[in-house]
C-alpha cells in the first residue's frame, strides 16, 4: 500500500480523493490545494493522492488532510498503485486535474471496478494549450484523450471558454461539462493585500506604476506589454513592474534595453505576496496571448486594481464581464493595448471590487465543486455510457461519436 501520513480509516462515504501529479506551483495545484482545505472545513475525509509527494504547496494543506505519496517519477507509472488505491480505500469521489492526470485517473477507475464518482477537472484552453506545446504527442492529445473523458461522470471546465473548445475538440456533450470558476478570492488574499509594499515605486504618488504578474513565457506575452508600456511613457510619466520568473527573462530583458525603458522597468523576478502590488498598482494589465481561466485577473479585481486584459481564449471576458470591470483590447495588438493602459490611468474609474469579484469567492466555489463531487444521484450515466444505450451496444472495444460515428 502506498505511504500515508495517517494511518487510521474514517467513514468512506465521506471520503474525497484528488489525484495530482505533485504540489508544485503551479495554476492549477494552486486551485486544487484551495479546494481540498475548502472540503476539509466542510468535514470531509480528503485524501490527497500525489505521484510524488513534493511542492511549496504541501506545506498550505490543512492538517486534516491526508497525504498519499505514490512514489513513482512520472504519472504514466502511477496506474498501478493507484489501482490499488481505489480497490482499498474506495473513495467517495475522485477529482484530478490536467490531461495525463485526467486519463490516467480515469483508467485507474476502469480497472480497479470501483463505483467512486469519476470528475476530472480542465484548467486551460485544450487547443491552445497542445498546439502551442511544440510536443507531438500534445499535438495529437484530441485523439488519445476523447475515449477517455467520455468516461468521466462529468468534467469541471474553469471557464465557459474552455468548456466550449473542449466540447468542439473532443465532440463531448455539453450536458457532461459544468463551468465553475476558480476559488480565488479568499480571506488569505485580503489580508495578504493590505501588507505594505516594500517596492520603493510605491513610495512616489506622483508616478503610476503598471503591474503585471505571471510566468515569463509566451503565453502571457509581456512582450506586447513592454512594447505598449514604452508608447504609453512617451505621453504620461509610468513604471512598469513585472513579477515573475521564466524562460522568456533575458529575451524581455533585451527588450527592455532596446527599447531604452531600463530605468522605468523592472522584473523583479517571483514574489511571495503579489496581492500587495495589485492592491497599490495604478493598473493591473493581463496581455496573454491564451488562458484558461486567468486567475491573476480575477486576483487583481478582488484587491480593487484597474485593470486592462487581452480578449484572449478564454477567462478575461467572462472575468471582466465582457468589459464591465474592465477594458479588453486584442491579442498581440500594441497600439490597442497602449490605447487602453493610457485610457484607464488617465480617465477610468475604480469599480467595486466586491462586486467584481463576488463570482470567484472560495466559499462558493467550494460548494459547487462538492455538488459535482457529492450529489444525491449517484448513478447519473457517464457519456460513453449514454452513448452505448443509444447505439444498442454493451461492447467495451471502442467508442462511438454520437454525432459522427469517429472511433
């Protein structure tokens, strides 16, 4: 039996499982240790089962929650002893996220012929996230991961966004897929934000200064921010702080160079409370290229910045209303970008952050997630059942589209 750090048993019809490959962080691992100390408050037996147990964010989860360290390097090799899981310890429900989590997840239950609630969770736009990846097996994953998410018992998508391209990418029907944004707003962050800010920018009132926050890679595309930022300069005084680490850094830092920005831009590299900056931030600009949901976004709103986002695939409209809590400008457009960081120093409005970000509440959150998980109807078919009735069959070699017959 794989390690556990609790070796008493509670009641397993309150018990909840979430599969993840570790607690890196990560977005998503992020959201999920959010979600099992939001279960765990609610008097839920989690089990936190974890390929390898390592990451900053074991260090967030609640006492009560009891860690499972599978112990194998890679997730492929975890099917076996999570198997061997669910035939012991038959949880309740299990929930993974990330799509070699999801498959590996769902065969697991397959093969273990447990009756444990299958959900997987999405947290990112499905063809924008392979096609980007430069992998050939990610850019074939609609064909290797459709017969397995028809086997799922419903599958949670972060946004509308993303449900939606999963839907149209894997053929899946839309009854099996629920939207529930991430829990981002939680009493952790209101206090972190009303931390002072140690960054001297914010000492001068006199120049605003623009955040933006995330990995430095090509998805969050802060080369099109720093290349807006420098316009914006040539009108209004401006700092540009971004807060991140990644793979991109020395190519922003070239640019910054060229540009000739260097004394009014900083990438002060990972920060530990970013929620203090959105809150004293001038502006909050999200200028990714895709996302799945855009948690930083929803982040900033709730600490009272204004904000300026891409209309990227697929959170910022949906987050920001469709324009109601904020301006949204194109993907990769320079000037738009300008135009809208320079409108909103100069001429918007503060909204209501409660208002803005009641959407994205833990508490929530946290609830529609054990609704998925814990419902009453226990024997509610998956797809790739609905779809053998409908076709008469009972066979279990393949799966059928029921829209146009693809294997």
């Amino acid at each position: 039996m794989p390690h556990m750090n609790v070796a008493t048993m509670k009641d397993q019809s309150r018990r909840i499982a979430v599969f993840l490959p570790t607690l890196e962080g990560g977005g998503a691992e992020k959201v999920m240790v959010t979600l099992i100390n939001g279960f765990c408050r609610r008097g839920y037996d989690v089990d936190v089962v974890l390929a390898q147990a390592r990451g900053p964010y074991l260090a967030q989860l609640m006492p009560q929650a009891r860690v499972i360290d599978l112990k194998v390097t890679r997730v492929l090799h975890a099917l076996k002893p999570l198997v061997k899981y669910l035939r012991s310890e038959r949880p309740l429900a299990m929930i993974s996220a990330m799509d070699h989590c999801n498959v590996i997840a769902l065969l697991a239950k397959r093969l273990s012929g447990t009756t444990t609630r299958m959900v997987i969770s999405v947290h990112s736009n499905f063809t924008m996230n392979n096609a980007k990846s430069g992998s050939v097996l990610a850019s074939l994953a609609r064909f290797w991961v459709r017969p397995f998410y028809y086997r799922a018992n419903r599958i949670v998508a972060v946004s509308t966004g993303v449900a939606d391209d999963l839907c149209a990418s894997l053929n899946l029907p839309k009854q099996q897929v629920r939207v529930i944004y991430n829990p981002v707003v939680t009493p952790e962050l209101h206090r972190l934000a009303m931390e002072p800010v140690e960054h001297p920018w914010f000492a001068c009132a006199d120049v605003p200064v623009i955040l933006g926050v995330g990995r430095l890679n090509a998805a969050k595309a802060f080369d099109t921010l720093i290349r807006a930022f420098a316009r914006v300069r040539q009108q209004i005084p401006v700092r540009l702080l971004i807060l991140g680490e990644g793979e991109d850094r020395v190519s922003l830092e070239s640019l910054v160079e060229q540009l000739g920005v260097q004394h009014d831009v900083q990438l002060p590299g990972f920060v530990a409370n970013p929620f203090s900056y959105m809150r004293a931030c001038s502006l909050f600009v999200l200028s990714s290229r895709w996302e799945g949901f855009g948690n930083v976004l929803a982040e900033a709103l709730a600490c009272g910045a204004r904000v300026v986002s891409t209309d990227c695939p697929s959170g910022p409209a949906e987050i920001l209303a469709n324009g109601r809590f904020g301006r949204l400008v194109p993907v990769d457009n320079v000037a738009a970008l300008a135009d809208g960081m320079y409108a909103s120093l100069r001429f918007a409005e503060r909204i209501d952050p409660a208002a803005a970000a009641e959407r994205f509440d833990e508490g929530k959150i946290v609830d529609q997630y054990l609704e998925v998980l814990v419902r009453e109807d226990k024997d509610e078919p998956t797809a790739y059942q609905a779809i053998l009735k409908e076709n008469g069959s009972h066979s279990d070699c393949c799966i059928k589209s029921s829209s146009n017959g693809e294997q």
